[in-house]
C-alpha cells in the first residue's frame, strides 16, 4: 500500500450514458434505478482505481436528485474519492444531464457512496490516504468527514433502538 498517498485526480472517474427509452418511465423521465445502478458503477471504478483492490459498497448515504433527466438527454456521471478512512472510503458522485439539441448542460443529481476495499479473503484492507490539492477538493476532504461522523451517529442510534 502507498503511504504516500494519492492525488484525487489520480482515481477520478467519469461515464457518459445516453438516456434511451429502456431507460425511462412512463413519464419519459430516466428511472431512479437506473441511475442509481450507473452512480454505482462509476463509483465502484473510482474506488478500485484509488485502492487497486476490489471494492465493495458499503453504503449509499446520500442521493439528491435535482433535475429531472429525460429521454434523448446524455448524462455524464463524474466520481471521486472524497477521503479515506480506515478501510473505507467516501467517493462522491455529481451527475449532470446534457441536451445535445441546445448544449444545455444542468447539474441533475449527487450522491456520496461509501466502499471497502477487500483482499482475496473478501476482508476489509487499509487504501492510500485521499491527498487533496485544490480547494474544491479540500472542502470535500473536510465535509466527507463530517458525513462520516453523522452516518456513524444514525449507525448508533438505530443499534441503540
């Protein structure tokens, strides 16, 4: 494992998906499912790429959808590692929607997902620390912790009941 750590442009992600009318609801509008499914994959990629392990997810905390997304549209869906914690990892995933007739381009959805890196044995292992360089990045370095800390907080309380 790398002591050093790793920029997060290192293990960044990006997957652009054509919306097609498998794809929809009877509204025209893309299924909740269906991206969810594709948030997961580029999550899932970021995630191996940091750790170069298998990674599993261990949670989804958190998915805003903000626009709706209609057929025809493409959506490109960017992840990144976030922070890593002692073997797991925040990766975020911003998704926006594009209108290839008029270049409209809108943030459409969010997600914070968590992973595991896993060894042969299917066993939690420690990843390279997250080593953030631009402001962005260190505001989402920050912000992932106290995530971190909130999940762990409704983890309890919800063991407590």
């Amino acid at each position: 494992m790398d002591q050093t750590g790793k920029s997060v442009k290192e293990s960044q992600a990006v997957m652009t998906q054509l919306v097609l009318p498998t794809d929809t609801n009877r509204l025209g509008n893309l299924l909740g499912g269906q991206l969810m499914h594709w948030i997961d994959l580029v999550a899932a990629i970021a995630a191996a790429r940091h750790a170069r392990r298998i990674c599993v997810t261990a949670a989804v905390d958190e998915l805003n959808f903000i626009h709706p997304v209609k057929e025809g549209e493409v959506v490109t869906l960017h992840a990144s590692v976030n922070r890593v914690f002692t073997t797991s990892m925040e990766v975020g995933v911003k998704v926006f929607l594009e209108d290839l007739l008029t270049g409209n381009v809108r943030h459409a959805n969010s997600a914070y997902l968590t992973f595991v890196a896993i060894d042969e044995n299917r066993r939690p292992v420690p990843s390279p620390p997250v080593v953030p360089h631009t402001p962005d990045e260190e505001r989402r370095y920050s912000q992932a912790l106290l995530r971190r800390e909130n999940r762990l907080r409704h983890r309890l309380s919800i063991n407590k009941n």
